[in-house]
C-alpha cells in the first residue's frame, strides 16, 4: 500500500476560537482531506508568544479550545496527529540552523510584519522571525502539503526557498512542501481580512451575538433607502452569502431584487443570519460533546500525538545534522 503524503497546518493560540473566515482559509481544506493525507495538526503555542509574550497564561486553554473547534467542525482525532509545538524540541534546533540562512530582507519585507506592526505590536526578534520558526515547524515533520489563506502563502514560499537552500548547501535532507492556499474573507465592514484579531463571526459565538454582527455589517454606502438600486460587488453581506448560504437560488434571487432595489437590507441580512446560523447550529452541538469529554481528554490526544510527532522529528533532524556533518 503506498504511503499517504502529509499535510501540516498550525494554528496560533492567541484567541479561543476561529473566525469562520478561517473555515474559508484553511479549515476547510484541512478537513475535506484529512482521509487523503496523513493529517498533522499543531497548537503553535510558541508563535503566539510573537505577539502576546505578556499573556502566555492564555496560551495553555485557547490551545485546548481550538481543538475542540476543529473536531466540531469535523476534524476527526482517529485520523489526525494534534500536538502542541512547543513539544518537539527539534524545531527549534532546526529553527536556529535555518535563520543562518535567512537574508533580513526576506523579513522586512514581509507583508504579514506590516500588518502586525500597523495593529500596533513590538517589533521583536521573535515578530520579525516569525517565518522562519514557521518554515521549521513546516520542514521538521516532512510536510508535503501546507493549507494556509492567502495571507500566508509568502511564508510558504520562504519555506521552500530555505528548504532549497539548505538542500543545496548541505546536501538533500529537507523535503520541500506545497501551499494549498485558502481564500481570505473580507471582514464585516468591508475593509481588510476576517480573523481573531480584526473581528468577525466566531464559531463560539451565540445565536444573539451572531445576529447582532450579521445585521450591523456593511453594504453599498451609497444606497440610501430600500428602493434605491443597490452594488452587489464587493458588498460584505451578498460575500458572506456566497460563501455560507447553501441555496444558490435565494441568493441570485436577493442578488437580483437587490440590484433593482426591491427588497431591503434588513431581509438580506435576516437571510445571511439564517444561512449562517444553519451552518453554526450542528457545530455547536457537536462541541458541547466535545465539551463532557473534558480538557483531560485533549491533552492526552495531544501527548499521544506528540509521541508520533517527535519520532518523524527526530529523523528529520538526524538527516539534517548528517548533512551538515555535525
């Protein structure tokens, strides 16, 4: 039987639940193809750290929570490795090897830096090596697939382009991955991206506070009354339709209606909260089962996880230390 690829993905703790924008970007992929791939999960707990260093109290239960989320959604714990990075010491040995190689212009020049700088977070040596600690924990468990949104994918093209390089320097002993990248989502006022630190809908979110969100989000800035033919381009709420209401015919129906300026706003949105609250419904249900299993049962998924992650790590890390002849 020929061995299964693997796919990687990570998220950071920073916050207790996702966005579902980030369905969108990587969740979606990552479950759809967790019978494809031999699925690898991580907590990248340590990454948190790049940009809430004065709250690692937090890092511990957000890790635990996303979890959870994640088997909600559909991640099933029978087929995926979760582990948390901070367990696999090889990454960060295969971190300080690989920031040798690393030009400081490929990391100034990172657009995700900007958007970390501009949200007003300390340019420390941890934020400004961000990618490289990514491209470690990329390379240290032989990934052959990355699903990342779209954000990131400049992080997996520095991964590749060190995996090249140390291949070339050293000697081939680095495998080197493919993104599968995501699409981003805009945020609920039309502006930039959806995620846990610029807002959104979460999936933890209750039926009340999704509504709330859902009837005050963005639409056409210039349609002043109901009757007013509306912009359906780049308008948040017909997006969020697209990507979240299953019945394509009530949303070419608003769409049309919307555009002669037959029906409001307020239905649209009625319709968006409906089609949303029918995707969040079953995921809440299922994370309350989730929930009797207790924090216990997480851990133990992740210690069990981090056996098998540390034994792929601890190979790769030997055929990189044989290549450099150290």
């Amino acid at each position: 039987m020929e061995k299964k690829k693997r796919l990687l993905t990570g998220d950071r703790a920073s916050g207790n639940s996702y966005v579902i924008g980030a369905y969108i970007g990587t969740l979606k992929n990552r479950i759809a193809r967790q019978d494809e791939y031999d699925t690898f999960i991580f907590s990248a707990d340590y990454h948190t750290l790049t940009t809430h260093y004065n709250q690692a109290d937090i890092i511990h239960q957000n890790a635990i929570d996303l979890i959870k989320t994640q088997i909600s959604l559909g991640m099933d714990p029978e087929k995926v490795t979760f582990y948390r990075q901070s367990r696999l010491a090889q990454t960060f040995r295969l971190h300080l090897i690989l920031s040798m190689l690393t030009p400081m212009v490929e990391l100034e020049r990172q657009p995700a830096l900007k958007e970390k700088l501009q949200g007003g977070h300390d340019l420390t040596y941890g934020l400004l090596g961000y990618p490289v600690l990514m491209a470690s924990d990329i390379l240290i468990v032989d990934s052959d697939v990355v699903p990342v949104g779209k954000d990131q994918e400049a992080h997996i093209e520095i991964t590749r382009d060190l995996a090249n390089k140390f291949n070339k320097t050293y000697g081939k002993a680095l495998k080197v991955p493919a993104g599968l990248i995501g699409e981003i989502l805009v945020g609920l006022d039309g502006q930039g991206k959806a995620g846990k630190s610029t807002g959104g809908i979460f999936f933890s979110d209750s039926p009340e506070d999704v509504r709330k969100k859902v009837m005050g989000m963005y639409t056409d800035p210039n349609r002043i009354r109901a009757t007013d033919p509306g912009r359906v381009e780049g308008n948040p709420v017909f997006i969020y339709h697209d990507y979240f209401n299953e019945d394509k015919d009530e949303i070419n129906d608003l769409k049309e209606r919307y555009v002669k300026g037959t029906v409001g706003d307020v239905e649209v949105k009625e319709k968006l909260y409906a089609a949303i609250e029918k995707m969040l419904q079953p995921v809440r249900e299922k994370r309350a089962e989730v929930d009797k299993l207790g924090d216990k049962y997480i851990v133990e998924l992740l210690e069990e996880g981090e056996k098998s992650a540390n034994k792929v790590a601890d190979d790769v890390i030997g055929r990189v230390m044989d290549a450099m002849k150290i």
